[in-house]
C-alpha cells in the first residue's frame, strides 16, 4: 500500500522515449536540420545550425568509436565556457553510450585536478580558452590519454582540433545518415556524470541515465510545464552549459527545436541588448538577473516587448523580486523550476496554467514527492513543513563509485532527500522555504563548505576552520568563514581572503567576510554546527548595523 500524502506529477501529455536519449537527440537534430540557426552567439553573433550539429555530432561519433572509445571504464570529459561547438561531443558521446562528464573551464588547476579524479575522463574535449588549463593538469592525470579543441579550426600548440581528430578515422564525405546511434538499456546505461557536493562534503559526481534526459524531454515537450515557444523561436540563455541547469534545459531545446540565444556570462547592457536584437520571447536566468531586471534603470532603455516568458531556478528568489519583474515587463508571472543535479533538471515547475508567482510551482509528470518529518519519518499533509523528497527514473542513479553518499540520500524505499525544507498547499502548489544541507549557493552557483574548509586548513597558521553562507540580495548566498589560529599566530581577513582566493574559483571566494574565534561549534560526534555558524554572522551583522 502506498504512503498517505504522497503527490504524483500530472499525467504525462506525451510518453518517455522507450530508448536512449542520443537516438531521441539524433532524430529531432535531423528534423530540424531545414532549419539554419540552432546556436546564436549573441557576443559574435556566429551561428551554428541544426545541420551542421547534426553531422559534427555524427561523424565525431564514427570516429571516436573508430579510435577505439567504448571500453567499460571509458568517460568522454568536456570542459568549455559557452560555445557554439559544446554540444558536438555531449552528442556524439550520448549517441554512443559512453558518459559524458563536464567540468567549469573557470575551475583552478587544483580544483579541476580534483573533479577530474572522480569521473577520469579518458579523452578531453576542451575550447581554447580551457585549453592550457588542461595541459596543464593533464601530466598528472594518466587516465587522460588525449585532448581535443573544440573551436578552433586548427591544431593548437601540437593539441589536435576537432576536424583534424575527424580525419584521422572518417572522411569529409562521410554520410550521417548512414551512421545509426546505439541502442541499450536507458535505464542502466550512464549518460552523463555531473558535479554536485550533495547534501554534506566533497563535490561528487552525479550519476544521470539516458532515461533521466528522456523524461526531461517529456516536461520540455510538455504544453503546460515546458516553454511555449514554439519551434524555430528564440531563447535566451545565460545558464552555464557544464551545470546541469545549462546542459538539460539546452538539450531540451533541441528536442523542440528552438533557437538559442546564448551567452557566455552576464553582463547587463549585453543583455538587454540581445533581447532588443533578436526579439527574444523567453529568457531563462538565474536569480541575480531576476534583481537585475527587477531594479536596474538600464532596464528601461530597450525595448523588451518581444518577452513573454521569463524562467528561472537554482536557487531561491523572493517573491518581491519575481512579482516586480513580472510587472515591469509586463508579463502575468513568472516561471519558476526547482530542481538538483541529482534529480537531472527540474522536478517541480510552475505551470503555464497557474502560475503561482513565488511559488516553485508543481511536481512534474513521471515525478513523486513528499515532505518528510525527520522527527516521525512519516510524509506530511498541506501546509507543514518537511524535508522535500523526491522519486523517480529521472533522479540519478547514485554517485559515481560512491555507495556510502549515495546510502545518504537515496534511502532504502528510493527516495532521494533534497536537504531542502518545503511545504504544498492543497492543490499541490510547493514552496521551498529554507536549506537544511551545507550547499551555498553563490549566484545559483554551488559552494560545498567542506572543500573550503580543506583548503583553510592548508593554511599553517588556521589551525581549524567553518564555512557557511550568509544571505544577501543580490548573489542569494556570500560564502563566509570562521577561523580558528594556531596559537601565538596572526593573520588578517584579507589575508585569509587571498589565500583561499588563489585556490579557488571567484564563485567560492569568502565575500562574505571572515570572523576569527576561539573555537569552531562543533556536536558531541565532532560534527560541525553550520546553524550556530550562520548565528556567529547574523550576530555580526546586527552589531555592525547598530553602529
Ligand atoms: P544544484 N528555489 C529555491 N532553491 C532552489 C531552487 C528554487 N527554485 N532551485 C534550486 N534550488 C537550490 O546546483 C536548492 O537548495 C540546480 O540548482 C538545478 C539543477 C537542474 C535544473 O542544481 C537545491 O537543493 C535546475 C536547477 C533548474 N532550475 O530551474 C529550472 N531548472 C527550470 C526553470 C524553469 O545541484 C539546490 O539549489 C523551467 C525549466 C527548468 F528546468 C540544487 O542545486
């Protein structure tokens, strides 16, 4: 018998794809191969089409089968901003059934070296900008046997570009017709490997099956949970392709055949000025654009009458925010979706016909939830508050060579716990209030205190460290960190700032401040307390704004 209080996902309006996601992908770039843009660059305004995706994606795979790629342990690694060719070997790799892994092209040689020994990638597809990164890190990485640009139209300092990497095993009149992607299990097979620090720890990687993308192309196919934009019409995207977020709603596009937008980081004139430009009707963005939109003045200076459809999600947006954006651009709501690398995409999204601005919105079809109370363990009714779970073939399948993390948060029924406290209202309406997980999110960008805790500890003068986020308007999250000395010693905030700066990506730098103390508030087992932590800033914050 099933549990009381459990809430399904509409009915699907179309059913899953009985297949792999590449042969779902390869069918729908080939129906929209008439048509001439399916990636704009809105920095360059370079343009790649559905036909020449479609045949890079398709000879890139003959060719990496013909090198050899295939073999039980083999990933295919791909790190790049932004770009017009990202998709290419996603795609190939997909069509192929060999894991695809993404990595930040703005990580530092540390943390890169890091994220690359979770899923060793065996062959790295990287754009130029990535490219000495890579190099550089790659002679201590055996497992990467070689590395391929992907946007350059010649080789690069002896590194092979795509075209020269193709030649090698297929020739320039080779027939994508003629190549057919592989059929498997789409439940067992591994599509892609993402990042994600989970509830507690170390960034781990998220083990997503072809069935979790095809039944996200269900929700972006769906009339009433996926964007009404029809094909051949424009959307803006600002979310990074290597984040979940970026790499499942693109992929999506191309199942409905939209033109995207796309840019590579958020710079407001730029912005707008593509909006102007293309007559774009939906933009999908993160919170901070949404504060943006919500009270910059640029905001008046174009015309953004073409939008009627703004999205966003990863990360929480006060009601306030989405309502004034709503009402500036004149829209009736805006869009929202909820959702974890470990769930694939989004698992609760407003739909088009109740959109409850403020709200995360409903659960999608092929998806169940319920709040949790931690305390009984049994699923909550309307209007209590809980931790919100979530079950479906679309949620990872654990992570990667991790059963312990993955025991964690998937438990013995199959539901995977979010670390995320909501609630419903009656008709199913879901709101997340608060995050009961270390995650900080920066910007929709996540920050897992423990591996800033690691590199503090690095530090000879930190003899013990405690990282936390503390709110803020703009960025929703400042990771901030309190700081034990080795005694007899000194150091200053900036200092500690700088050092953990040179280790890290910007997303991860201590904006939030530093605050030395005496000791860090740990619980009887020696686990960290984050909760008094957040207490020893917001105390801070109240005594400096008395003065
Ligand atoms: P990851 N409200 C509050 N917190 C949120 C949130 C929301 N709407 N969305 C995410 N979070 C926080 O980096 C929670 O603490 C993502 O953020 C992610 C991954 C895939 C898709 O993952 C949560 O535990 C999306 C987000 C997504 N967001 O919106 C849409 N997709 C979307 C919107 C409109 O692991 C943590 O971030 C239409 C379609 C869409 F797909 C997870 O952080």
């Amino acid at each position: 018998m099933e549990e009381e209080n459990i809430m399904h996902g509409a009915e699907p309006r179309d059913l899953v794809h009985p297949g792999s996601a590449g042969t779902q992908l390869y069918r729908s770039l080939y129906k929209f191969s008439y048509f001439p843009e399916a990636i704009v660059d809105a920095h360059t305004h370079e343009v790649i089409s559905y036909a020449t995706i479609f045949n890079v994606s398709c000879r890139l795979a003959a060719s990496l089968e013909k090198y050899g790629l295939g073999k039980e342990d083999d990933v295919v690694g791909v790190c790049s901003e932004n770009n017009l060719n990202f998709f290419s070997p996603v795609l190939a790799a997909l069509y192929l059934g060999v894991p695809v892994a993404t990595s930040n092209d703005m990580y530092t040689d540390g943390e890169i070296s890091g994220h690359l020994n979770i899923s060793k990638p065996c062959i790295m597809f990287c754009s130029k900008k990535a490219l000495p990164l890579i190099l550089k890190v790659q002679k201590n990485l055996h497992f990467m046997k070689k590395v391929v640009v992907i946007d350059s139209m010649y080789d690069m300092n002896g590194v092979e570009c795509i075209n020269t990497f193709m030649n090698h095993y297929t020739d320039h009149t080779f027939d994508p017709l003629k190549f057919q992607p592989k059929e498997f299990d789409p439940l067992k097979k591994t599509a892609l490997i993402m990042s994600s620090s989970g509830t507690t720890g170390l960034p781990k990687g998220v083990v997503l099956s072809h069935r979790s993308l095809t039944i996200r192309f269900v929700h972006s196919r769906d009339p009433i949970y996926g964007t009404r934009t029809i094909p051949e019409t424009s959307i803006l995207s600002l979310v990074p392709f290597h984040h979940a977020f970026g790499m499942f709603t693109t992929l999506s596009y191309f199942v409905v055949g939209l033109r995207i937008v796309m840019l590579k980081k958020f710079e407001g004139e730029l912005f707008l000025k593509t909006i102007q430009h293309y007559k774009i009707p939906t933009i999908v963005v993160a919170p901070p654009v949404m504060v943006f939109l919500a009270k910059s003045p640029l905001v008046d200076k174009y015309d953004l009458s073409s939008l009627r459809e703004v999205a966003t999600g990863g990360a929480p947006i006060g009601k306030d925010v989405a309502h004034a954006v709503a009402k500036r651009l004149g829209l009736s709501g805006i869009l929202q979706g909820y959702g974890l690398t470990e769930t694939c995409c989004a698992v609760v999204i407003t739909p088009h016909d109740n959109l409850r601005t403020g709200s995360a919105g409903k659960v999608v079809p092929y998806v169940k939830a319920k709040i949790l109370d931690k305390a009984t363990g049994k699923a909550l009714g309307p209007n209590e508050r809980g931790e919100i779970c979530f079950k479906s073939e679309m949620l990872m399948k654990g992570y990667h060579n991790n059963p312990e993390a993955t025991r964690e948060t998937i438990d013995e029924d199959g539901w995977l716990h979010s670390g995320d406290i909501g609630y419903y209202e009656e008709d199913g309406t879901i709101y997340i209030v608060d995050r009961l997980k270390e995650l900080i999110k920066y910007k929709g960008y996540q920050v897992a205190p423990a591996e800033l805790e690691n590199l503090l500890l690095q530090h000879p003068d930190i003899a013990d460290a405690g990282v936390t986020g503390v709110p803020d308007g703009f960025a929703g999250q400042l990771p901030a960190a309190c700081i034990v000395l080795e005694p007899g010693k000194t150091l200053t905030e900036k200092e500690v700032v700088d050092f953990l700066a040179e280790r890290v990506t910007p997303t991860k730098y201590l904006r939030g401040g530093v605050i030395f103390v005496d000791r860090i508030p740990k619980g009887p087992t020696g686990k960290l307390m984050r909760q008094e932590l957040r207490a020893i800033f917001a105390a801070k914050k109240a005594q400096t704004s008395k003065l």
